[in-house]
C-alpha cells in the first residue's frame, strides 16, 4: 500500500470513529422531559454551587447545577404554565453570602410570577434557614431541630506549627490589611485582621437579621433573642411560627398534589435550558471570571480548587470582542485574586473589548485584590450588599525550608551566577536586603494598583490609598467609597448591559464564555495536572504550592473561611 493510500485510509477511519462518537452521544443523551401540567421543579440546594460549571458531561442529560443555570431555569418556570412552583431542600450548599442573596433574588421573581415555593428542612443551620426564607412555607422534618447557634468565622494559623517543623514563611506586603499571608506568619488574629473579620461578621449577621426578621415578624431583638436558644425543637419551631409544618419529605408532597394524587416533579437540572434551545439572539456575552487566577489555562488545582487560566479568559474575551453579534460583555467576578501577572494580562484585553463594545461588571461572592484589579476595566460595577471585595494591595514572599531539611537530613548545594541568584531559593530564607528589594518590588506593584483604581473610578491617588491599604470591604460599603457603582447581581448588570448596547430584553439572548469543557476532556486535563504536580505530592512541593506556585506578587485576598453555624 501506498503512503498515499495509507493517509487516505486513516483519514477514513478517523472520520468515522467521530462520527461514531457523535452517534453515541445522540443515541444515549436522552432529550429533556416534557413537565406535565401542574409540575414542581425539584432542587436540592446541597454540595459546592459555582457560578458556571466548568465541565460537562457528554452523556449528561440534564445542565450541571449552577447559579447561572438555576436562573436560567428559573427564569423560564417563571412563564410557564406547567409549572406549579418549586420544591427545595437545603443542607448546607457551598454558596458564599453573595450568591446566598442572588439566589434568595430569583426566587422572590419566581414567585412574582405566581409560583409557589416550598421548602423541606432536615436539621438546618441558619444559614440554611436563610436560604429558605423567601419560600411560601418550610416544612421541618417531625425529629428535625433549627441549629440556631449564631455565627461564626474560624481562620486556622500555622506560624506555630512551621516553627516546629522548620518552615519559615517570608512575606512583605502593603498596608496592615494585606492579611492574606497571615494564616502562615502569624500565631493568632492581629488587630487589623480581627477589626475586618468583626466588620464583615457585623455585616453579614445583620443582613441574617433584616431577611429572616421581615419574614417571620421578628424585629433585631427577638431574632437575637431566637439566636442565642442555640437549638430550637421541632415543636417549638411550629409553635414560634418559623415553620408552616412537621412532616416527612414524602408527607409534604402529598399535601401539594392532593389527596390520592401523586405529585409531578421534574429535577430543576433537567429544566436548565441548553445553550442549543435558548430563546433570543445572543447578543449579550458573559465571561465567567470564577477561582484564583493564575498565568496558563483554567482548570482544578488539588489544593485550591477552581484555577482562572488567563490564557483560557484572554482567549474567551477576544471572541466576544471579536463575535459581530455581540454588542456588549458582563464580566462575572467571583474570585479572591491572585497572580499580578495573570490579572493584568486579563484585564488588557477587557481594556481592549471594552474600547469596542460596553462592558459592565457583575461582582459575586468575591471581587477582590486582584479580582478588583481586573474590574478597573470597566466604569459600571454591580455588586450583592454582601460581596468581598476592594483588598486593594499586593502580597509577595516565599517558604523556606532550611529548618526543615535540617531535621530531616537533607542537604542542598549550588552554583549560581548572580547576586540575588538564590533569593528564591527554598532552602534559603530572605536576607534583609533581599527582603527589602522585594519590598520595593511590592510597593511598585502597589503604585500601580492605586493608579488603575484612581484612573478608573475617577479619583485622587490619595483618596483611594485611604480605602486601600488591603482592606476589604462589602458591596454595600463600596458603594458608599465609591469602588462599587450600583448593588445589584447578574441579572441586573445585564439588564444595564442591554441597556447600553441598545437591545430589547425580550429579543436579546444571552452566551457565555468560556464554554465548559466535556467532562472527558476535563478529566483527562485533570491527570494531567495531577501529573505535573508529581502524582502525590513531596512534602516539599506541598508546602512550596501553599498557597500558590510562583513566587510573585499576589493580589490576593484572604481566605474566609465559610461561616460557622
């Protein structure tokens, strides 16, 4: 056989391996069901909850479960006549309080619309409950307790345990409110660290407060009063009227379908839209900005979750930028920050598609340090009452672990050309002229932050050093110091979106970037990952990739721990 011959063969079979492939995907993912009159959607609010799922599944019938794809699905209920309402159950879904309120948002529209909501409860924490407070009623499971007991944040400091095991953590950074790097350098809260960790706890328990207090008649004593029970009983939480009823899950559905009827439910998951079977042009592009952002492609890290690649939204802009059908972009923000490098390189080209369409700025749970860096692309911010965001500052340093070596029986050498060859060597700790040129490096980084902030909210240098310093602060009080334009989620900042680019709401449709990746793909990049983090990782490399990988500046914010109830 010919090489000609052989080529065209290959080329052949490879034709019809995909178009085996793609035969296998129709003939296994089943379409969508039909609701039947009267239907409940079902959504079982538990697990991590993104804003965008990252993956899917090629035989997946149904949209993975998102914020995004609720409201999509939500939104669609809302006119259709199938459905009755939605069935809910929550225990304890990783949503930050940010989404929290999005959320509780869809479903006060959904239910303008004349759904019903019902809600099941198990044994909920307050967080839970608020979660559940827009609902029509809450039904308690009959043996369930209301684990009332307040709130709480708990940061876990290793200072101690580094000294014990030879590990130094070497950071410089800007403003006392910088305190990213505090878990590793310090023993305990400092007092700026403890006076924002106060601030936000403040912020959050009184929103607790105004929610469930307008629903329930409770006004600030009385929910404190409800609070500090700790642990209230299923009979008295009927009796306090914080439940409609006790009844098991089962029980619950035979009251809304009807004596000797069967309820018709359809999984909320199933309902989403696909991008395929939206209705409207789509005109309008969200870029999904979720996770710690970092120079490469986006992807999971083993040890801090969801990555932000800023090849992979560098990429997913310029196509927004570049798709003519496109008249304006919604930057979806939910990140703490991270690499400098990485930030700047993303907002380049935001900068960039923001010169040719209108681009508008959604914050979620986070926005902040260099999730705020990024946001300076735009002049119209949008952000939850309850959003993280400003840490307007830079972090920069290293792990040394020269005591470590030393008790373990390890031992380094080198050769090296260069002054500062070694300076980030892990065997190493910084000297004090290294430590000081890496302070000026910080506060260069620091100038310029300062000077994109002021260039994009219209403010003195000065002025924004005063809000600056690391500091983080709400949604609400950025409005009040002018980081923040407007309270809001994504909903309205593409309703502004449409505004600005001139488009009817009930024409315009929607797309989002990047596209999730198949869940093959995703689990096949996955090992990869894994792979080049050495399969299990070293004690040396575990440590060198907490909390990142390069040392470099880090815009940074620092890491809340989800509340305690």
């Amino acid at each position: 056989m010919s090489r000609k011959a052989a080529l065209l063969l290959l080329f052949i079979l490879l034709v019809v391996c995909i178009g085996g492939v793609f035969f296998l995907v129709s003939l296994f993912t089943p379409s969508a069901p039909t609701p039947r009159a009267h239907s409940y959607l079902v959504l079982n609010l538990e697990g991590e909850i993104p804003d965008y799922p990252t993956a899917r599944s090629l035989f997946q019938k149904e949209e993975p479960l998102s914020l995004w794809g609720i409201s999509q699905a939500l939104r669609e209920a809302a006119g259709d006549s199938r459905i009755d309402g939605l069935l809910m159950s929550v225990s304890s879904p990783g949503m930050g309080m940010a989404k929290s309120d999005e959320f509780l948002g869809m479903l006060k529209e959904f239910r303008k619309a004349g759904k019903k909501v019902h809600v099941y409860l198990e044994v909920p924490t307050l967080k839970d409950y608020y979660l559940a407070s827009e609902a029509d009623t809450v039904t308690l499971m009959p043996s369930g307790e209301l684990l009332f007991t307040g709130l709480s944040f708990e940061t876990v400091f290793l200072k101690n345990l580094f000294q014990k095991i030879g590990v130094t953590a070497d950071f410089v950074h800007t403003g006392d409110y910088k305190t990213a790097g505090n878990t590793f350098t310090e023993s305990a809260y400092t007092p700026a660290h403890r006076e924002i960790m106060d601030s936000l706890l403040d912020s959050f328990y009184s929103r607790f407060a105004e929610v469930i207090g307008q629903r329930r008649g409770l006004d600030r004593n009385a929910f404190d009063a409800m609070v500090d029970k700790g642990i209230i009983l299923p009979e008295e939480a009927l009796e306090t009227k914080l439940v409609e009823r006790l009844a098991f899950r089962d029980q619950l559905e035979e009251a809304l379908a009807g004596e000797g009827k069967k309820l018709s439910k359809l999984p909320l998951s199933q309902y989403i839209p696909r991008p395929d079977q939206r209705k409207g042009s789509r005109n309008i592009a969200v870029v999904f900005l979720q996770g710690e952002i970092r120079e490469g492609a986006s992807g999971e890290d083993p040890l801090s979750g969801t990555i932000v690649g800023a090849s992979t939204v560098a990429d997913a802009i310029k196509q927004a930028a570049k798709d003519e059908s496109v008249k304006a972009l919604v930057l979806r923000v939910d990140s703490p920050g991270g690499s400098a490098i990485a930030s700047d390189l993303i907002l380049r080209e935001l900068e960039r598609a923001a010169a040719k369409k209108p681009l508008v700025i959604s914050m979620g749970d986070y926005a902040a340090s260099g999730g705020y860096w990024v946001s300076t692309s735009s002049s119209l911010i949008f952000a939850d009452p309850l959003t993280l965001t400003g840490s307007i500052g830079v972090l920069a340093g290293k792990f040394s672990l020269k005591g470590l070596f030393e008790k373990v029986g390890i031992s380094t050498d080198r050769v090296e050309r260069g002054k500062y060859a070694h300076m980030f060597s892990s065997s190493e700790a910084l000297s004090d002229e290294e430590k000081a040129l890496l302070e000026k490096s910080v506060r260069g980084m620091y100038s310029r932050f300062l000077s994109k902030v002021a260039k994009a909210r219209k403010m003195k240098v000065e002025d924004v050093d005063k809000i600056a310093q690391g500091r983080v602060w709400t949604g609400k009080d950025g409005v009040s110091n002018g980081l923040v334009d407007k309270i809001g989620g994504l909903q309205e900042a593409l309703a502004e979106a449409m505004r600005l680019a001139k488009l009817s709401p009930s024409t315009a449709g929607v797309c989002e970037y990047p596209k999730p990746r198949s869940r093959l793909l995703a689990d096949l990049s996955d090992l990869e990952l894994l792979k080049a983090y050495g399969g299990v990782l070293s004690p040396r490399k575990a440590v060198q990739r907490l909390p990142y990988r390069n040392f470099q500046a880090l815009l940074l914010v620092p890491s809340y721990p989800v509340l305690t109830p």
